[in-house]
C-alpha cells in the first residue's frame, strides 16, 4: 500500500507539473481537435476534383461529347488542350488525367473498326490513379455506348455482382481517416510525453531531488506512465466524442468503454517505450530525432495505412512486435465493427505482454541512468 500511495502522489506531481508546461499542453488541445478534424477532411483516398484534359484530334460530335462528360465531384470540368503541351502539363503536375482521342476516331468506330484512345496517367498520385483511370475508362465505353443506341441493347451480364459496403456504406475516406488520425496521435502523443517526463526531470535538475527521496526507480517510472497515460486517454475520449462522432459525424460502432480500456492498455506499452527511448537521448532535441524514426515505423507499418497481408511474410512477423499493430485491430474491430471483449482479447493480451517487456526494458535502462547519475 505505501509503494501505491507513493506511486500516485508522484503521479499528482506529474500532472501538476504537464499542467504547468503551456507548450505540451497546447500541443495535447490541437493534437486531439484540429489534428483530426484537418486532416480527415482534408485527405482523400477517393478520386474526387481530379483534373483531366482532352486532346481531342477528331473535332467530331463524339469526342466533344466525351470531354463534356468529365464532371464533378470526381472530376474538374476537362481542359482541351493540343498534343504539343501534354508533357508539359503532366511534368508540371497541372493534369492527373490526359486523354488523347485520335483523328478519325468517330469515323472508324461507325466503320466498326476498333480505334485506340490513349490515356495519359500521373502515377505520382497513387491515390487516385489507379481508380481515377478506371473511372475514365468507363465514362468513355458508357458515352460511346450511347452514341451508338446500343446502350439499352447490351446484353446482361451472365452474374450480377451486388455490391454493399459494411462499416462505411457511403466509402467516405472521412470516416477512415478520423480514427486513423486519432491513433496515431495517440501513439506519437505517448512517445512524446513518456519521454519528455523523463527529459524534463533532467533538465530542471529535479531529477536529484528524486534520488534522494525514498522511492525507487519503479515507483517512479509507474508513476509517470499511469500520469501521462492518463491525460491521453482523457483527451482521446473526448476527441472521440466531439471531434470523430459529434463535429465529423463518425458513428461509432461498438462501445467506448472497451476502445478505452484497450487504449489504456496500448499507453503503458507505447509510455513506456517513450521512457526507454528517453534514457538513450540526453537532451529534448536527441529524443525528438530518435522518436521520429520509431514512430513512422509504428505508423506506416501497424496495418492502418497498409493491409499486413499486403507486406512480406517475415515483415507480418515482424511487426507483431509493434504494439501499435495490434492496437489498430483493436480499434477498428471495436469502432468500425462493433466487436465485442470476446472477439479482441488477443489484442489486449499482446499489448500487455509487448508493455511489460518495453516496462522491464524502461526500468532497467532508468535504474543505470540514476546509478551513473549519482
């Protein structure tokens, strides 16, 4: 009970002083409410306002009426430009889009020859490319069609493929991006503080005080998780409720209290890395440069941003020691599909096991940190 009571009166501390700091504190604020506002509505993984332009060689009635079909939201109206500037526009990043319709090109389709229509894509833009070409692909066969009248004449297709999209009906990248935006500012937000407790003991030279105070070096390495987890946890609940539900209209699946619990969870794991990261760096701009390689790892490799089954086998591995990947699972089985405890306890039972051993690691490390310090 006295190890307890210690840890929670250095936990107070803690937060009395992460109160005291206005620069964390503004960065906890935007962190959690603009951070994720911004950037889920303003990063879309759907083709929408892509710019195209038509070179149309023919000047015929159905290469005008395949320009003026580029309409918005998907498309920006198309620009008619001549063969001799397209290089020119593509390098300069001003088309996605550039369809070339060859001279005579209505002519040989009334023939019933087959004429070739080349497209022009800036694969630099992966997120529109390969779905933005398909879409130009079928605005072209759907308007020849119906110059033709075959439109009402095609066959049917032997199998009629019914398509109904779970979890988002309406495919918003907003929806996506949201409570992607909000773990991964959950995750850098824990590096950032566990480390920068432990930074900022140093730096203010209270890192003495402690040594000579009757605590040991686990009271107070608890004592700076349970505080900094804490405070994330608050700030991600509430994010969750005003920002992702309440001002983006994200409906929430399943139940807060478990996403909760499992962000607790995931805290203690990715605190105490923050911790273990902080006893190799000595100063605030050491660990700042050290943070921002093991975050982006943790981001682009936890299976938010990429499926796992896409990435090599050994990598799938590899990664399952990352606790942000099962953190990921855990938050979009609960608030995209509205699992229940039964169905993400393998994600609770690795980020605790990956916790106590970032835990065991954190505490070695600062245990020879006040042992060289003294």
């Amino acid at each position: 009970m006295r190890g307890l009571a210690i840890v929670y009166r250095l936990g107070v501390k803690e937060l009395y002083s992460l109160l005291r700091d206005p620069v964390l504190m503004a960065l906890i604020l935007y962190t959690f409410t603009g951070a994720v506002y911004t950037v889920a509505r303003g990063v879309q993984t759907e083709v929408r306002n892509a710019a195209i332009a038509v070179v149309d060689e023919d000047g015929s009635a159905l290469s005008a009426r395949i320009a003026a079909a580029f309409l918005p939201p998907l498309f920006q109206p198309a620009a008619l430009i001549g063969a001799d500037v397209v290089d020119a526009g593509m390098d300069g990043g001003r088309y996605a889009f550039v369809l070339d319709i060859p001279p005579g090109f209505e002519a040989d389709l009334l023939a019933g020859r087959a004429p070739v229509i080349q497209l022009n894509v800036d694969a630099t833009a992966m997120t529109i490319a390969g779905a933005g070409a398909r879409y130009v692909q079928a605005i072209v066969a759907a308007e020849t069609a119906g110059f033709l009248g075959r439109a009402d004449e095609a066959r049917p297709a032997p199998v009629t493929l019914t398509i109904r999209a779970k979890f988002n009906p309406n495919l918003d990248s907003a929806w996506f991006m949201a409570v992607m935006q909000l773990i991964n500012n959950v995750t850098i937000l824990a590096i950032v503080l566990g480390g920068a407790a432990v930074i900022r003991e140093r730096e203010h030279g209270t890192i003495e005080h402690l040594m000579v105070m009757p605590v040991t070096a686990s009271e107070i390495v608890l004592a700076k998780i349970w505080a900094n987890g804490l405070v994330i946890v608050a700030a991600a609940m509430l994010s969750l409720w005003l920002v992702v539900g309440g001002a983006l209209g994200v409906p929430i699946a399943g139940s807060p209290a478990l996403f909760a619990a499992g962000t607790a969870v995931y805290l203690f794991a990715v605190v105490s890395l923050g911790v273990l990261l902080s006893t190799v760096a000595t100063t605030m701009p050491q660990f700042g440069l050290l943070a921002i390689p093991v975050f982006m790892v943790m981001n682009l490799l936890s299976g938010g941003v990429t499926p796992l089954e896409g990435m090599p086998p050994a990598l799938q591995h590899a990664v399952q020691v990352m606790p942000s990947t099962h953190y990921v699972a855990l938050a979009q089985a609960v608030l995209y599909r509205g699992a229940g405890a039964e169905a993400v306890w393998p994600q609770f039972a690795a980020m605790a096991g990956l916790g106590a051993a970032f835990f065991a690691l954190a505490l070695a490390r600062f245990r020879a940190a006040l042992a060289a310090t003294g």
